[in-house]
C-alpha cells in the first residue's frame, strides 16, 4: 500500500504544481482511506490495494491538476491541508 501511494502522490505532484509534498500525500490518503470506505459501504468485498490504488491513479489523473479547489473549498478538509500546517 506505502509504495501504491508514494507513487500517486509522486503522479499528483506532476500533474499539480500548486501543492507542497505534504499537501499531496494528504490528498492521496483521504482519497485512498474515502474510496476504500465507500466500496466497503457498498457491500462489496475489499478487492486489496492494487483495486484501490487504480481508482485513486484515475482519479488524480483526470482531476489532480484541480484537486486543491475541491479540498480547499471543502470545510470537511480544508483544515487538513493548509499550507501553515506542512512542514516544507
């Protein structure tokens, strides 16, 4: 799973260059942790990281270069991705 999101955060950070490392990684967890959460809701059986990681690659492929616009409009998440909370 680490080197799953090591390389989507890798992806993200090419396709938006607007976010810190931190800021990145974050998204990449609340992505993985929001999809993995959804699927499970749905009854369906958990289909291991590979599943996961080819829908967050999706995701961060047609959206990243937005992404920050969804999470920082978003109360729900703003507070996880500010600037003054990274350590860059």
């Amino acid at each position: 799973m680490k080197e799953h999101q090591e390389m989507l955060t890798d992806l993200l950070l090419v396709k938006n260059r607007e976010i810190s490392f931190e800021q990145a990684r974050t998204w990449i967890e609340l992505l993985w942790e929001d999809f993995e959460a959804t699927y499970a809701k749905a009854g369906h059986e958990y289909a291991g990281p590979e599943m996961t990681a080819r829908m967050v690659r999706k995701l961060v492929e047609n959206h990243g270069e937005r992404l920050h616009d969804f999470f920082t409009n978003n109360p729900k998440y703003r507070h996880l991705l500010e600037k003054e909370d990274n350590l860059h």
